[in-house]
C-alpha cells in the first residue's frame, strides 16, 4: 500500500502592504518572531495567537531560523518604517493638550483653566 504525503503549506506570505504574516492569518511574522526572542515556546506562542494551529507556529520559527538575517534584516526595515508612520501621523496631529499645558493646570498657573 502506498503512503500520500501531502504538501506542506507555505509558512509566510507577504500581504498587500509588505507585512510578512503567517500562512494565512493576520498574525504577522514578527509578532512570532519577537515572541520567539524573548523566550517563549511555540505552546506558549501558540496560546498568544490563538488563529496559528501550533504546527503553523512551529513553521514559522523554522522559516526565522533558516532565514534570519534576512528576517532580521526585515524586522529593521520594519521598525524604522513604523518610527516614520508614528512621526507622520504625530505631525498631522498634533496634540491639542501639551504636557506643559497639563503641568500648568496641575500647578495652577493656567488662567484660562477651568473653563468657565
């Protein structure tokens, strides 16, 4: 009798947005991956993201480990295009309430505070 091995599911696709993200859910990849670093089991990260079965999990730190300076490489770009949406979006908005402003209505030298 002959065995049928299936197909092992691709472990990372690259959504619309450039995000790597684990087969298909929305968990991305270095939310795994940061998990991973910081100590956490594949049970452990699995109980986190519980949308990733814990093969799915399994085969996400292996493709982190067979990849990582590339994946290191995208986490950077990752973090420093997250630093310059942080930035964008703080300066199309800024706060209408500064901390000075706070400090002034704490310590009570803010005459226009309370509004009457």
């Amino acid at each position: 009798m002959a065995t049928t091995v299936g197909t092992i599911p691709k472990p990372v696709r690259m959504d619309s947005y450039g995000v790597l993200r684990v087969g298909r859910t929305r968990v991305s990849l270095d939310s795994v991956v940061y998990d991973f670093k910081r100590g956490a089991d594949a049970a452990e990260i699995q109980r986190d993201f519980d949308t990733l079965s814990l093969a799915e999990v399994h085969a996400a730190i292996a493709y982190y480990l067979h990849n990582k300076e590339e994946v290191e490489a995208y986490l950077v770009e990752q973090e420093i295009e997250n630093d310059n949406a942080q930035e964008r979006i703080e300066r199309g908005f800024p706060p209408s309430v500064t901390r000075e402003m706070l400090l002034a209505r704490k310590n009570g030298e803010d005459p226009n505070w309370p509004p009457k």
